[in-house]
C-alpha cells in the first residue's frame, strides 16, 4: 500500500498517510477541519508486508549487491538529495 503525504494550505500541518491506490485524495485537515489539506508531489513511498522475497533476502541485509561493493568513495560520503543515507543506495 502506498504512503501518500499531505499538508494543510491553511494551518501548514504535515502528515503521511497509508492508503490504497483506489482510495479517494483527503481534502479535510485533521489539525484544523479546514478542506485544504492536499495529496504532495513527493518520492513514492509503500511498506512491505509478509514473509515475501523482501523478509527473506534482503531485510536482515542478507544480500548484498556487487555493485554497493564497486561504488566510488564519492556516492559513499555523502547521500543524495532527499534519502537521508537510510535507503538502499547507502547500506550501513
């Protein structure tokens, strides 16, 4: 399910919400009642669920790719705009 996020026009408060691709946007600010809390043009974000590939192996940084091992000394000093350094492109 993909994480979408909004934020109000009107009092600016902030939040991610898990919904189903099917569900209709939101449009009321839980912060102030308004109608113009509004879906952001952001990364796409989902959450894994199960016992799928995912858990088995690549959760627990099971496997790991040639291609983290050949990466230059440059991609591992600092991380691209907006990852944070907590994504797959920079393991720990």
């Amino acid at each position: 399910m993909p994480i979408y996020e909004y934020r109000c026009e009107s009092c600016g408060y902030q939040k991610e919400h898990l919904q189903k691709m099917s569900d209709a946007p939101l449009s009321t600010c839980p912060s102030c009642g308004k109608e113009s809390y509004t879906k952001l043009l952001s990364a796409a974000g989902f959450q894994l669920k199960g016992s799928g590939w995912y858990a088995t192996d690549f959760k627990n940084g099971g496997g790991k790719s040639a291609s983290s091992s050949s990466a230059s000394s440059s991609s591992d000093s600092a991380p691209a705009a907006g990852c944070g350094g907590g994504c797959a492109c920079h393991p720990s």
